[in-house]
C-alpha cells in the first residue's frame, strides 16, 4: 500500500479529530487539569484566494481546494471542541486531585454554555423574524406570498438551528437551491425553492481576497461509496454564481494533485447559493468567549464540592488516650467517645483535624467570574437574589442584566439581518425566474426584516411615554422608536394612523346620524 493510500486509510468520518492546531502550546496545566495542547481561539479563519469572480472555473478552483481544506480543517477542529463544550463536555471532565489521587474527586460541570446559547436561539429567534413593506418600498400581495414560501420551508425552526452554530462556532451555513420536480406544483402553496442548513463540519464559503471581498462559490462535502471499503472517497459540490461543479478525493487532505474534477453545469439563479450566517466580522461564538472564566467557575465549584466531603471525612485525632479499633467503631456508629484522663498533666482530648476553605471569599470570586461571563456575552445572568421592594421596572431590567442582553441583541441583529438579505436576495432570484410564480416584481429593498424580541417590558411606563408624544404632535413613527415598544416601527405607524382615520370616520358618521335623528324628531314636533 503506498503512503498516499495509508493517508487515506487513516481518514473517515472523525478525520478533523486530529489536525495541525499551528504550533499550540506544548504543556500547560491549570489547577489540576492539564491543558496539553491547548489552543487559544480568536474566532473562525475566513475562507480566501486571491481570485475574483470573472476568474473562476474548474481548474481555477481544482487549484485552490488544497488550502481551502487546510485552512477548513482548523476552523472544523475549533467547532468540534466548542460543540463539546457546549454539550458538556468541558475541561472540568479532566480534574484530578493529583496532591490527593485516593480522595474523592467531584466533578460539577455547571453547563453555562449550554444555558447561554439556548438563551441566545430564544431571544432572538423564539418569535421568528417578520417580513413587512419597507419605507421605500411599494407593498403587495407578493410579500404576503414570500411568507406563505417561508412558512412551508420550516424557516423558524432553521433559523434556530443555524443560530446554534451562530452562537457556539461563530458561523453557520446555509443553502438554497431551485426545488426540484416542481412540475405540476401548486406554486401559490410551495416554494419554488428549497433551504438547507448545512453542518458545519461538511460545509465551507469561499471569498476573494482582493479590496472587494465578494462570495466566490461554496461547497458541500460528501462521503460517497468507494470501491475499497478501508479507503474513503469524497465528492464536493461547488457552487459559484453561474455554474456547480462537481470533483472527487480520497483524503480531506488532498496534495495540488489530489482533486479530481468530474464535470460542470450551468444553473439559472445568478448569485452563488449560499448565505453565511454570523454575529460578528470574525466569526467569534460566544462559546469560546467564556470558556476559560467557565471553567475556573467549574473549578471552584468542583473544588468546594472536593471542600465538604473532605470536611465531612475530616481525620479524628485522639491526644492522651489509647483507642482501638474496636472502639473506634462504637465511635462511629453511636456519634460519640468517652475519654479519660489518667495524668492531669497529660489531659485527654479528641479533635477533628480540619482543613476547610473560607467559603464566603471562595464564593465572592465565584460570583465575580460568573457576572463577567454573562455580561460579556450579554445573557442575563439566573439569580435568586431579589431587588427590593423600592427598585422601578427600568432598575430590575438593568441589574438583572436585560438591558445590557438587549444592547447586545441589537447589534447582533444587524449581522444576521444581513445574513437573511442573502438569502432572500437568492430566494427571490428563483422565484422570479419560476414561470408560474406569483412573484415577479418583489425586490429585496421592498422588504423590511422585523426580529420579535419581547418588548414589554416596562409597558406601563411605555404607554404612559407614548401618549404624552401623542399629545405632543410627535409624529407616530417617531414615537414608536422613542420609546422602542415596536419592532417595526413604520408599518406600525401605518396601522395607527388607518385606526386613527377609521375611528374619524365613524365618529363623523354617528354624529351625522344623530344630527339626522335630531332633525327628524324636529320636523315631527313641528307637524
């Protein structure tokens, strides 16, 4: 077997297990948990050539697969390590007690990261995001249409998965493509496309290295059958904005040599299918933000555990008095000992030799490390303190960490807001170019992009702020983003402003109806 075949052969399903981390540090142990090879993650390497999009075809990109996997692999080994961590297993599983290997050792892996990326789905995308007309934009049935699409593609719950590798790895990618056998469809029903949230893992987004830095094509890995069992074979599609590509390999660390190109189509979308999902320009989760603060609180919790037994199974020092085994325990089984003192000198005595920490300081620290980790990553912190009696709504918000999830939610959904733009711009594409789709003059700028966070809180105060803006001639719209108890701020001034004329209008006609009564009545009186 050649060397190239007994790469391969060392590569399935788990290959990104073990990669080239660039030089990691060769020991460092912390506590006592050792942290050989430890790597420090500075977010997700973004994929680029120095290419641009007129340049691309098959041998620009059979050229260029090598570094693109070999700069893959790096991110693909931080994300299986961020997913563990998020899934509980986290560096804590690693203590010993190294001073003490016969004593017990606790383990308490509190699961943090697990409580902050499931806050993270949940607030932003609990109530998914809404599609309304834009300022610019001339509304119509077509919008209504493009929700209709979103519902059938199960957008709500894919926009959660996507943001669990949003939040936990940095990024996540997502794919679009024409459906397929759409013939004799109902298209007023279904999507003439299809959304795919792809893994992470088998999935990467190329762009170009130059000023631009626009999208040049992605790619889906797959694992095809091969003709020897132990040596796998890989299929990649590629796909850019006018063509997919399809090219095989042995090994998903191929040499400038080791893609093979199989062929080439011409597809009809005029944008590369994918969207990028992300919360920041590098590619940062919030994972590995507080993965190190997480686990000196792991540390200490683990250790205060260690603490309380050790304190409980305290060693039983006898002074002056002789006691056997036996004795010893009639000790332990009735709670108690009866000592004599034979030599006044010498009295006899019996002490507990005990090595406890000063738990009130341990856990000031604990506290200390647990409020910098929800901040940082702006996820209010679970507390069963109370605010006293005295404390507003506004002040409960802020110490309770709200206000500060909600600062960092607003800029996050500026990035993912982008992300969605991408895909509607693609999803529109095949729409359009769809013989029998109702959508045919809805751009992307008609649309306005609305996330649902729950903005109720403090409604009284609110409400009571909104009416006095009211009151004031403050234009509609311009009070509703005054006091930020709307999402969409523009259409919701729309639908006040129809309420405000419908109820004009009827008060116009019910004092014309009583004018005409009253009139009636007079002629009546008169007769």
């Amino acid at each position: 077997m050649s060397e190239n075949e007994k790469q391969a052969t060392r590569i399935d399903n788990s290959v990104y297990d073990v990669i080239d981390t660039g030089n990691p540090n060769p020991s460092r142990t912390y506590g006592d948990i050792d942290y050989s090879g430890f790597k420090i993650m500075t977010g997700r390497k973004k994929l680029e050539i120095p290419v641009s999009k007129e340049m691309l075809n098959e041998h620009i990109i059979e050229r260029y697969l090598p570094k693109v996997f070999n700069d893959l692999s790096s991110n693909i080994y931080d994300y299986k390590h961020l997913f563990n961590v998020y899934a509980g297993k986290s560096n804590i599983q690693k203590k010993e007690r190294k001073a003490n290997p016969d004593k017990e050792n606790s383990i308490v892996d509190e699961r943090h990261p697990f409580f902050m990326v499931e806050f993270k789905k949940g607030y932003l995308y609990g109530n998914d995001t809404k599609y309304s007309c834009a300022e610019s934009g001339s509304c119509t049935d077509e919008l209504t249409f493009l929700s209709k699409y979103m519902t059938e593609q199960k957008k709500p719950r894919k926009n959660i998965d996507i943001s669990e590798d949003v939040y936990i790895a940095g990024a996540g990618n997502r794919m679009i493509l024409p459906r397929k056998n759409y013939a004799g469809m109902d298209v007023t029903k279904k999507a003439p496309f299809e959304i795919f949230n792809l893994e992470y893992t088998r999935s990467f987004i190329v762009y170009s290295s130059n000023y631009t830095h626009e999208m040049l094509f992605g790619g889906i890995i797959t694992e095809i059958p091969s003709d020897v069992p132990e040596i796998p074979k890989y299929e990649i599609m590629i796909y850019d904005h006018k063509y997919s590509y399809r090219f095989s390999c042995n090994t998903l660390f191929p040499s400038i040599n080791g893609v093979n190109f199989l062929s080439k189509q011409r597809h009809y979308i005029g944008y590369v299918p994918f969207s990028e999902w992300k919360i920041n320009s590098a590619r940062i989760g919030i994972v590995e933000v507080v993965e190190s603060i997480l686990d000196a609180a792991n540390m200490i919790s683990s250790n205060e555990v260690d603490n309380v037994i050790d304190y409980v199974n305290s060693i039983l020092l006898v002074y002056n008095q002789k006691i056997s085994k036996q004795s010893m325990d009639g000790v332990l089984e009735n709670r108690a000992m009866q000592l004599n003192t034979t030599d006044p000198s010498r009295p006899a005595d019996a002490k507990y030799l005990v090595n406890a920490l000063n738990h009130g300081d341990v856990m000031q620290k604990y506290e200390a490390l647990i409020k910098v980790a929800y901040s940082i990553v702006g996820v209010p912190q679970p507390t069963t303190q109370s605010t006293s009696g005295g404390d507003t709504g506004e002040a409960r918000n802020l110490g309770g960490g709200w206000a500060s999830a909600s600062v960092v939610a607003d800029n996050e959904e500026i990035m993912l807001k982008e992300s969605e733009k991408n895909m509607l711009e693609i999803c529109l594409a095949i729409c359009i170019k769809h013989p029998s789709c109702p959508i045919k003059t809805l751009d992307i700028t008609d649309i306005e992009i609305n996330f649902n966070r729950n903005r109720n809180d403090n409604l009284l105060v609110k409400t009571q702020s909104l009416q006095n803006l009211y009151s004031m001639n403050v234009p509609k719209e311009i009070s509703l983003n005054y006091v930020g108890i709307s999402a969409n701020s523009h259409e919701d001034a729309q639908a006040w402003d129809k309420a405000d004329k419908e109820a004009k209008n009827n008060v116009v006609v019910t004092q014309k109806e009583e004018t005409t009564e009253v009139e009636d009545e007079i002629e009546v009186t008169k007769e």
